[in-house]
C-alpha cells in the first residue's frame, strides 16, 4: 500500500497534517517514536499551558476545558479524541531511520522504520512531512556528571523533591516555572544563571513571581554563574567571565540531591540532513518554500518547530498547527 502522506512526528502538528489530508480525501500515515504526543506527554504534570483552548485546536475540532487555560491533561485528551475522529492511522514507538527517495522526483518515498522490538518496516508514501519538534533533544551543558540519576533535563512535579535540596538551572520560562513549581512543593530550591537576573522573556506574571521569591530569599539565586561539574550530592559552579566575581575565579559547591537543567532544546538537525534538506549554517533553518514548506528535496515538507531551525521560540502549537493547510493546499494544487 501506498500513503499519501507520511507525516513523521506524532504531535499537534503532525497530527494537524494528517488531519488535513484526511479532509481533503488523501490517506496518511503518522509514525512517532515515542508516545502518542510525546512532547506534552513529557511536560510537567500539573501543568497550565498560557495560551487559550481555541488556539491549541487542531482539525477544527472544538477543545473543551473546564477553567481559562487547558492542562496538560486536558490537551492530552483532546489530542487522543482529535486522533480518534478522524480514524488516523498512527505508528508509536517506530523510529523513522531513512527517508529514501525511489526512482524519480515524482516516484515518491520509502520510509525505513525500527520498531522498539527491532523489528523493521518500509512504508511506501507519495510525499513525507517531517514534523519531528524539539522536546526531546535537551541541549547539553557539556559538563562532568550532566548525566548522572539524580540530573534530568525535563521536570514532572515536585513531591519527589519535599525537603531536598534541589538545583535549578536556566533562567527562561521553564527554569522559572520549575523552580517555583518546586519552592511551592516544599523543596529547597536554588536557581542557576549565567546571566545576571532571569530573562526579560518570561511570561508577564511568572516574572515577577520568581524575582519576587529571589528577594525574599525564599528561592537562593545564583547569578552571573556557571555550572562547572556535577557530582552526587553537589554541583560545582564558577563566575561566567566578565562578571564582578570573575577576578577571584573560584568553584563552590551547591547541595543538590536533585538537579534540572532547563537549558533548552533542539530539534535533530542531523535528521533533517541526512534526508537531503539543507539547512543554513547559521540559523540551521531548513531551505524551503515558505508558501509550501517543501523542502529542496521535492516531497519532502517539513512543519512545526523544525521550520524555526535554531529560533525554536518563533514556532509553538499556536501557529504551527495552521502549516497543515498551507502543506495540503499545496498538495492539492499539484495534484489535481
């Protein structure tokens, strides 16, 4: 059998393309290799998404919530229902290895799979959407011990953390939320930057919140710092250079029984190549059409925050649900 469209990635977007497909009588496949929604999934589990309801909708598809702003467990829901409606074929826990063009530029693809068994699978697709997001590519600090138990990039709730000393580091909207999130929780929390006050970027009301914390002591601040290495039960920081410490250029140490370094994400930009997209050396944006978002490889779209390349902060569930319609509308304006 033959798919339409194989959209690769399991999340809003992904599942906004196929919907879309759907609705204009095409036959996709969507193919993930985590979990259904993998990314929310791993979002903290309490959390409140800051946007409304209407602008997380996909398929228009109403999304229904009982307060202002949807939780995780309710985009979750919503998702699995979306899915459900409109009958999606949908692969979990398949990793997608390659992306092989067969014969001609209008031949369409084979799409190489591995399953969590190891067994192997080749879907054949007439065009590909790569909407793989970022969540699940921490970016790392590139010290001794970021990878030891007691370290994670993602942050889930704070009852594990009651009355432990815990290291929070970054300084944008994540950073912030976990160390608040943990304060409120009971546990003893202490905030690491390498900048001097947390990021003018954070959300209006989460900003002076945690800045309010700091002042009050209630949450330690660790400004103008670097995290140097990681070992059990500590983290070892040192001034960033260029601040007002920086002529003594000395390591202390910082209790930590539990560490979360929310120092960001990117999306798998050695994917991407690998399938032929090239991508700009200094931004890492795929080149495309932007009125299509077809790739120079010919079928092969890409959607969602990999669109962004490094500026993962311009494409979130908000707009990048509406790179469906402009892909099928594409489509369709070739094939009819």
């Amino acid at each position: 059998m033959t798919y339409d469209l194989i959209c690769v990635g399991a999340g809003p977007t992904g599942l906004a393309c196929a919907m879309e497909a759907v609705r204009a009588g095409l036959k996709p496949l969507v193919i993930d290799k985590g979990a259904f929604c993998n990314s929310l999934y791993y979002y903290p589990t309490n959390m409140l998404f800051f946007t409304t309801s209407d602008k997380m909708e996909i398929g228009d598809l109403p999304m229904s919530i009982t307060a202002d702003k949807p939780t995780r467990s309710e985009a979750l829901k919503y998702y699995r229902k979306a899915a459900e409606f409109y009958h999606l074929e949908v692969r979990l826990y398949e990793s997608v290895e390659r992306i092989e063009r067969v014969g001609s530029k209008d031949g369409g693809f084979a799409v190489h799979t591995r399953r969590g068994n190891g067994a192997v699978e080749v879907y054949q697709a007439t065009r590909v959407v790569i909407a793989t997001g970022y969540y699940d590519r921490p970016r790392p600090m590139g010290v001794p011990g970021e990878d030891l138990p007691h370290v994670s990039h993602y942050y889930r709730e704070a009852h594990p953390c009651w009355q432990q000393d815990v290291v929070v580091i970054g300084g944008k909207n994540s950073a912030a939320e976990t160390a608040l999130d943990l304060f409120r929780g009971g546990a003893r929390v202490t905030l690491v930057h390498r900048h001097a006050a947390v990021s003018d970027r954070i959300k209006y009301w989460v900003k002076p919140d945690i800045e309010n914390r700091i002042e009050a002591g209630e949450i330690q601040a660790c400004f103008s710092s670097r995290v140097t290495r990681i070992e059990p039960g500590k983290v070892w920081v040192a001034p960033v250079n260029g601040s007002a410490s920086a002529a003594a250029d000395h390591e202390r140490s910082i209790p930590a029984a539990f560490v979360f370094a929310m120092t960001g994400y990117n999306p798998d930009f050695e994917f991407l190549k690998r399938q032929g997209i090239r991508l700009d050396p200094a931004t890492q944006k795929p080149e495309l059409n932007p009125e299509t978002l077809e790739t120079n490889v010919p079928g092969l779209y890409v959607a969602g925050v990999v669109v962004g390349g490094l500026q993962t902060g311009e494409i979130f569930i908000e707009n990048g649900r509406f790179h469906g319609k402009q892909i099928i509308a594409a489509i369709r304006g070739t094939t009819r």
